[in-house]
C-alpha cells in the first residue's frame, strides 16, 4: 500500500509510511473492537442455550443481536468510580496496559500470506511474549485498587499465568521445530496442500500437543474454568471489581482479543492457517503468479478462512466455559506442573523422535518429506540466504570439530 | 510530542529536528546504555528496600545489553566501524538469562530475610556486626 | 503545530521514521529509569522497570536484535512479574510501605550518578567512529544464525575487520553451562524459598499477629511463591 501511495498517488515517502501505519493499526483496532463486540453477543447467546434460556431477544431485532452495543453506550454512560485508598494513577493505566498488551501481538499476527502487520523473524516468539504482559495490567489493578478481592484475584492470576507459560512454550515449539522457522507466516506455508498437511495430524504426538495447546491457552487467557483470577463466587469479580464503566470494558475487550489471539495462534501453528481443508485455489488453477487480481481474492479467502478458525476456537472457550465448573488454584497448579508440563515435554521428544525415525513420513504423500523440511533451515525467510546454501557445510564441519575440541577441554 | 516540541526554546528547534531526521547511530544507544546503567548504579547506591536494590542491579544489566546489541547491530554500523557481530546478540542472551537466574536467588534469599527480619529493609542485616 | 514548526526549519520529507521511534524508546527507556530512582512505593517502581525493560526490548527490535528483544520482553518480564508479585507480599504490611532515603544521601547519589554520566558520555561521544550516523543497509535478521552459533557452528558472516575466521567458534559450551546453571539456581531457589516448619514463631508471625486477615493472604500468596520463583528462573 505504501508502495502505492509512493507511486501513484505520489506522496512523500514519510507520509505514505505514515498513512499505511495508521490504515493498519485502525485494521487490527477494528478486528478487535469489532470481534468483541460480536463474541459478547455469541457469548450471552451460547450461554443462554447451554442453561435453557433464549438470552437477548430483543435489542435490535429477533436474536438481540445489538445487545453488545447497547452494552458498550450503557458502559459509555456509567460513572467511573475510583476507590478512596487507590493508588490512583495505577488504578487508571492498568486497564490500558492490558489492553495495549493485547493489540500489541496482533501487530505479527498474519491473518494471510501478506495480511500481516508487521512480518517478524520471531513471530510466534513475540506473540507468546507480548500475551504475557497483558497479566501486568491485571496484577496492576489488584494491587492499585486497594481491595482485598482484587489483590487475591491478582495473585492468583500472577501465579496462574506465569505457571501456564512453561507448558505453553513448549506446546509452541513443536510446530516451530517441525517447520523450522519462528516466522508465523513461514509456518502456515509449510501447511499448505490436503488437510493431512496440517501439524494437527502430522503425527500422534503433536494431535496430543495440540489439546495441551489449547488447555494452556485457556489458562494463560483466564477463561473458565481457569478464571479463577475473577472468580465471582468467591472474590466477587476478581481484580475487576473496584471498575466500572469505559475502564471495566476495556479489561473486556483485553480478554476477548487474547481469546481471539491464542485461537489464531493455535490456528496457525497448528490448524493450516488460512490454508482451507481442500487446496482449493490450487485446484482450480489459481496460485502465485497468477495475477494481482486471482492473489488478492485467493488471500482474501485465505483471510476469511483463518478468520473461521479463529472463531470456531473462541467458541470452543465457551462452550468450555459454560460446560465445566471452575477448578480450586491448587488444581489449577496440580494441572499445570503434574500434568500439563511433563505432557508437553514428553510429546516435544516425542515429535523429535519421530522427525528422526520417520524422516520421509509414515505413510508416503501424506506427509510432507523430511528434506523440505531440512531445506526451510538453509533457505527462505528466516532461514539462511539461498546464495549460501553451498558453503553451510563447510563451515559446518570447521565449526562442529571445533566445539568438539572445546568441549574436549572440559575434564 | 508537539507540547514538548512548543515548550523548548527555539534554540533546540534545529537540535530536534537534526535528531529526526537524521540516521541513529551506535553513540545514540551507547546514551541510553549509559543513561540506563547511571540510573541502575544509583538506585543500588540509594534504595534500602532490598526490592530496589534488585532492580537497580537489572537496570544496569539492561544498560550494558543496550550497548551490546548497539555493537553487535549491523544497522546501526557507521562507515568504516567494526562490529561485534553476531558475538554480542549472543552475550546478550546470555545476559538476560543470568539476570533471571541472579533475580531468582536474589528473590528466595530475599523472602528468607523477610522471614527472619519482618523487613527488606537492608541496614538491619546487621546480625554480623561486631 | 510541530509540522509548522520544524517545516521552517528542514524540509518535512526527511522525517526518519527510525529516527523518531527510536528517540520515542529512548526517552521511555531513560525516564522510566530514572523513575525507578525517584519512586518510594516498590510497586511503582516495579511498574517503571516494567516500562523501561520494555521499550529497551523496542530499542532491541529497532536495532534489528528481534530475537534478543523477544527474549528480553519474554524473560525480563516473567522475573519483573515476580519482583512485583514479592514487593506486594513483602510490603503489605503499613509500615513496610516504604522505606525512605534521606536528603542528603539523594544529593550525595545524584552528584556521583552525574559523574559516573559525565564519564561514561565522555567514552561514548570520545571514539570517533561510533559517532558516525548508519550507513548499511543489510539483510532481515535471523534467528537461525544464532540457533546454529548455540549449537556451537557459526554460519553468519564474518563481521567486517576481523580476519581470522580461524578463532570465530560458537557457543554450545557456554550454552551447557547456562543450561546447568538455571537448573541449579531453580532447584536452589526453590530450597530457599521452601515454606519451613519450626516450633518457635517467626518474627513476623509475631509482628502480624494484630491483624489477622493478611496472615492469611501473605500465607496464600507465599504457598505458590516457590512456584513462582520456578516460573521465574526459566
């Protein structure tokens, strides 16, 4: 789009970048916003059916489908309420640092080949990364609002989501390690073709990994039965409870967006990323090269299918969510460190091992071979620059039989 | 940015603006590793909390990581200079992973004093004092 | 009204966007430093550390370290997580709020942390060729390279001016080390901190035993400290 504005419209350089910054950020604002807006909805809804009830009928006509709205002007409307001994200029940023949090890893979250904001090296790295400062806010707001509810729902949620981090970065690795590259787009491309090219199915282990996957981002987001930091039966809301109004709504769309967020990142790691079931654009003919036209609609597709995948995972959280009841903090522990962590590292191995046994795939054109795979180390994006392909080796070998000196060194 | 912009003199107009427009260099990161690792030295010379104390120490870890990369990095490399090269990114890492090893113990030999003294405060470890 | 005001000074078009993100960062990074300095309440000072490891992560990204920000924001921010989660626990009491530092020992710090800038600037701005603005344009930067270098084979380019690539070896020995490192510091963390059973009370069960509900809570919170130090020291 700079390119663009550079060219066409004839902009200055700076202005263009400027323009193209802005248009992206009020994009990814906008999936948010406008994501929340929608989950609320599907929410009150789920819940509803799940409890025998109809939910919001009403507001803007048959499904009440502008409840949310209607939520977000009342929210607009309400009185923000400070408690006496807060410690004020915490208890104001707080929502705002959970927030940024949040929008901050959707910057390097590709929603197609080229929809990205901000194509990084260490994608997924920095998508776990910047998901784990949203927990600040939280802890912040406990702690600034001088209650005793909010600062028992900030400790717990402290512990919870530092906990759930291990077992989570290891579920991570595995699709890193299968194609090579830490760069989020890289990893969908290696999942394109037949469903079968999916890491869900590349081998039993990640099939398994994948549900630790999902465990741990429902802890590391704070849904039930994980919510234990908001847990209303007993902390009355948790590390929200001093908020009210735009502040509050802003913790909302905090949790709504990392919901969006891990189901994304568990799409693409693990469920294809915008590649659908059936290579249909390949099918049909259309493929790189084909025109600008022919790309953009298949990345458009592409977009919308991710966009799917994303939302089926959000409302498999609430399905979730309104299905199970809440665990006690030392089950959510046990859950985390007796079964998550050493589940996760015993499926890591074993999806290694299983790279070094079954090199070329069980089963012959339904797995990928394990040379590409080997080749996406040396080549594209991330990976060393093709022209260096051939002395690798060499310097390899200099460099294996040195550190084989220097280790020698040791006893 | 335009409040500050409107509020220096206009002496430091051609200054700021110099700053913008101009390419960042190693000596702008060896500023803030210094500005960085000043502060760190300060808060641990300063604070009794033992709490304050670790944080001025991970303040100035940060500053000499800030000078690391800015050595290491090929972006920021004048004409003619030499460069780390990948050597600092990797001191870097190495850095930051001891810095959490150092908070970790720093943290559990806090809460044993804590236990012992009902208080971080570290002028009263003084059961050594003769 | 900024545009106005530099557009009289220098043309408008040669705004570098790199330029002005990195002076965002750098003023972030070095107020929020010296923040951490000014500020009497731990958990302030938490927050500003917070603030100032981030946009030291940012001023990483700028200077195409991508791999060494993600880690800083990742493991800088798992531990400044605990150092705030300890300076709630340990502080929570009302007299332990804060700990304050006299007049004079602030002017004392500030005249020698002057100095200390004064030199250090002094090094900085002396050697000329450091001075000199960025001219390379270079490729993405890559995680693999130093993936490979931790595995102990170097397979980046030799950095300009060093000839011998003879004594260029990579890093699997110090990478063992850390590794063994952080396992011993996890499991030792975890001994310091364990929860002790003793027959005579602590000192500070004895100083909190006029308020009865933090006992509870700083018993809650310090059950899953162990945990937490563990999480830490990853």
């Amino acid at each position: 789009m700079a390119d663009f504005l550079i060219n066409t419209v004839g902009l200055p350089e700076w202005l263009a970048w400027t323009i193209t910054a802005f248009v992206a950020a009020a994009l990814i604002l906008n999936v948010i916003a406008g994501g929340a807006l929608v989950f609320i909805w599907a929410e009150r809804k789920i819940a509803a059916r799940i409890q025998d009830r109809l939910g919001p009928t009403r507001t803007g006509g048959r499904f009440g489908w502008l409840q949310s709205l209607a939520d977000g002007i009342k929210l607009l409307a309400k009185e923000d309420l400070m408690p006496e001994g807060a410690d004020g200029m915490l208890f104001r940023l707080a929502p705002y640092i959970s927030f940024c949090a949040s929008f901050c890893a959707f910057i390097a979250l590709p929603f197609a080949f080229d929809f990205v904001g901000q194509r990084l090296n260490v994608g997924v790295f920095f998508v776990v990364a910047v998901l784990g400062l949203e927990v600040f806010g939280v802890i912040l707001a406990g702690y600034a609002s001088a209650s005793k509810w909010s600062l028992f729902g900030a400790m717990r949620e402290a512990a919870q989501v530092v906990s759930y981090e291990v077992p989570l970065g290891m579920c991570v690795v595995v699709p890193v390690m299968l194609a090579g590259s830490m760069d989020l787009v890289t990893i969908a491309e290696k999942q394109a073709g037949w469903i079968t090219n999916w890491y869900l199915f590349h081998d039993p282990f990640t099939f398994v990994i994948f549900w630790v996957y999902v465990t741990c981002a429902v802890a590391s987001v704070n849904r039930a039965p994980f919510d234990l930091a908001e847990a209303e039966s007993e902390l009355v809301a948790g590390f929200h409870t001093e908020y009210s109004g735009l502040r509050w709504s802003f913790f909302f769309m905090a949790e709504y967006g990392s919901m969006f967020l891990v189901s994304a990142l568990a799409a693409l790691l693990f469920l294809g990323g915008w590649n659908g079931p059936i290579p249909v654009a390949t099918l049909a003919g259309l493929s790189e090269g084909t025109g600008d036209t022919a790309n953009y609609f298949v990345r458009l597709i592409g977009c919308g299918n991710l966009l799917l995948k994303a939302t089926l995972g959000v409302l498999l959280m609430m399905w979730v969510r309104w299905t199970l009841p809440r665990l006690r903090i030392d089950q959510v522990m046990t859950t985390c460190l007796k079964y998550c962590t050493p589940i996760a590292a015993a499926m890591f191995a074993g999806a290694m091992l299983w790279q070094l046994a079954f090199p070329g795939g069980v089963v012959r054109g339904l797995s990928r071979p394990a040379g590409e795979i080997r080749e996406g180390w040396l080549e594209g994006p991330g990976g060393l620059s093709p022209g260096r392909r051939e002395p690798v080796p060499q310097v390899g070998a200099a460099g294996g039989m040195e550190s084989q000196e220097v280790v020698q060194v040791v006893p | 940015m335009s409040l500050l912009a409107a509020g220096l003199p206009v002496a430091a107009v051609p200054l700021v603006a110099g700053l913008l427009s101009s390419p960042v260099g190693v000596a702008h990161y060896l500023v803030v590793g210094a500005i960085l690792f000043t502060a760190g030295v300060v808060c641990m010379a300063l604070k009794r909390n033992a709490l304050g104390v670790l944080m001025g120490i991970e303040l100035v870890l940060n500053g000499a990581n800030v000078n690391f990369v800015a050595f290491s990095s090929p972006y920021l490399r004048g004409e003619g200079a030499a460069s780390l090269g990948l050597d600092g990114q990797i001191i870097a890492l190495f850095v930051i992973l001891l810095a959490a090893a150092e908070a970790a113990v720093a943290l559990a030999i806090t809460l044993n004093f804590y236990n012992n003294h009902a208080t971080v405060d570290i002028d009263r470890a003084e059961d050594l004092k003769g | 009204m900024m545009t106005t005001v530099l557009a009289s000074v220098m043309p408008v078009a040669a705004i570098n966007w790199h330029s002005v993100l990195f002076l965002l960062f750098a003023a972030v990074a070095c107020a929020c430093a010296v923040a951490v300095v000014l500020a009497e309440n731990v958990v302030r000072m938490a927050f500003y550390l917070v603030l100032s490891l981030a946009a030291t992560a940012g001023l990483f990204f700028l200077a195409g370290a991508e791999f060494v920000g993600a880690m800083q924001l990742m493991i800088y921010v798992g531990g400044t997580l605990v150092l705030l989660v300890f300076g709630v626990m340990l502080t929570a009491q009302a007299p332990f709020v804060a700990i304050k530092t006299s007049s004079s020992d602030r002017v004392l710090a500030g005249m020698v942390g002057a100095a200390l800038l004064a030199v250090l600037l002094q090094a900085a701005f002396r050697v000329e060729p450091w001075r000199r603005p960025a001219t390379a344009a270079v490729a993405a930067p890559a995680a693999t390279p130093i993936g490979m270098a931790l595995l102990g084979v170097r397979a980046d380019e030799p950095a300009a001016g060093v000839p011998a690539a003879a004594v260029r070896s990579g890093y699997l020995l110090p990478f063992e080390i850390v590794s063994i490192h952080l396992l011993v510091v996890l499991v030792g963390a975890a001994y310091l901190a364990r929860a002790k059973r003793r027959r005579t009370p602590r000192a500070i069960d004895v100083a909190a035993s006029s308020v009865g509900p933090v006992v509870t809570a700083r018993q809650a919170a310090r059950s899953s400290a162990s945990a937490l130090v563990s999480g830490g020291g990853r």
